[in-house]
C-alpha cells in the first residue's frame, strides 16, 4: 500500500474543513499543479464531481454537503447561500426550497450551464451580509430575509422568518421593523 504524500496530506486537511471537496483553484493556491486532481481522480483517491471540482472519497458525507458543493461550484468567485435556502438553513421559517440559492458577485459571469439545482443570483455581498453555517457561507438571516421579499416569497413566510430570527436575537427590534414597513410598502 502507498503512503499518501504531501500532496495528498495538504489537499486532504483543507478538504477537511470543506465537506471533503477541493477545487482546481485550492490546488494552484496551495502551490499545487491543478493537473495533479484528475491524476489523483484516476488513482481513486479523488472523485470528480464536476468541473474543477472533486472530492475526497474518505471525507463522510453529511446533509449538508450539497450546499458546500454549490458554494465551490462557481470556481473563482465562490458563492454564498442565499434567498430561500438561506431561510431554510437558518431554520426561519417553513420554507421548503427546490433549488439552492447561490448568490455570487455581481460582476462575475458563469460561462458554463449550472446544474438545474442551483439558481444564481448576483449581487456584491457586504461582508456584513455573510455569515457561516457549520462552516459553509451564508448570508445572514437579515440579509436572507431581505431576498426572500425581493424574491417575491409568500408574505405569511417572510413574517415568520421576521418573528423567528427576531426572538432568536438575530435581528434587532428596529431591524424587524424596518424590514416590516418595508414589507407593507412594497404591497401597496
């Protein structure tokens, strides 16, 4: 049996922190040929799940992985859960989305088809906007809420959310306010 090698140890402790998945862009990163992934993918310590972006077989697989995966989907802009699945994330309300919101940056285009699980949106996210779910980026219950409005999600979910991420403490009194007038003002 081989030992694995320096590659494989670097690859692998960073894969650790992102649900077992590496992207071309984290091997050239860490100083690493990106050619070295598919070479690993022949060998069978590596599984190719798209385009520049693999994952290692040894990791465990968890719920959660699908929305790491269509964070490191993008490649050189990485994406940020956003709109209902953030809502959904953040357990704010009863939402049950059938896409997984991605929110990249507004200036960044994707060359290629997404997978038809994921719907894009863009928008230059502050950093106040991001936060980390079990160490995936999402954006915040604030800002999540504030999607699901411009998104046009029904009125009675978006009031949830607002009760919920206000007596979870995760938003303010006025913040809750404001995003209620804001709410009446856009139904007239």
């Amino acid at each position: 049996m081989r030992v694995p090698g320096n590659i494989y140890n670097s690859l692998f402790d960073l894969a650790t922190d992102q649900y077992g998945y590496i992207t071309a862009e984290d091997a050239v990163r860490m100083g690493f040929a990106k050619a070295r992934l598919p070479e690993m993918a022949a060998r069978g310590v590596l599984e190719r799940v798209d385009h520049g972006l693999y994952r290692f077989p040894a990791l465990p697989r968890t719920a959660l992985d699908q929305y790491m995966e269509a964070v490191l989907w993008p490649h050189r802009a990485r994406g940020v859960i956003s709109h209902s699945s953030a809502l959904d994330l953040h357990d704010l309300c009863d939402v049950n989305p059938a896409h997984i919101d991605i929110t990249l940056p507004a200036g960044y285009r994707v060359t290629r088809t997404p997978p038809v699980i994921y719907r894009l949106h863009h928008r230059d996210l502050q950093p106040v906007d991001i936060s980390l779910h079990e160490g995936i980026p999402v954006v915040t219950p604030r800002r999540a809420i504030l999607d699901g409005i411009e998104a046009h999600l029904g009125h009675g979910l978006i009031r949830q959310a607002i009760e919920t991420a206000r007596k979870r403490g995760l938003i303010t009194r006025a913040e809750a306010q404001q995003i209620k007038r804001g709410l009446v003002a856009g139904a007239r």
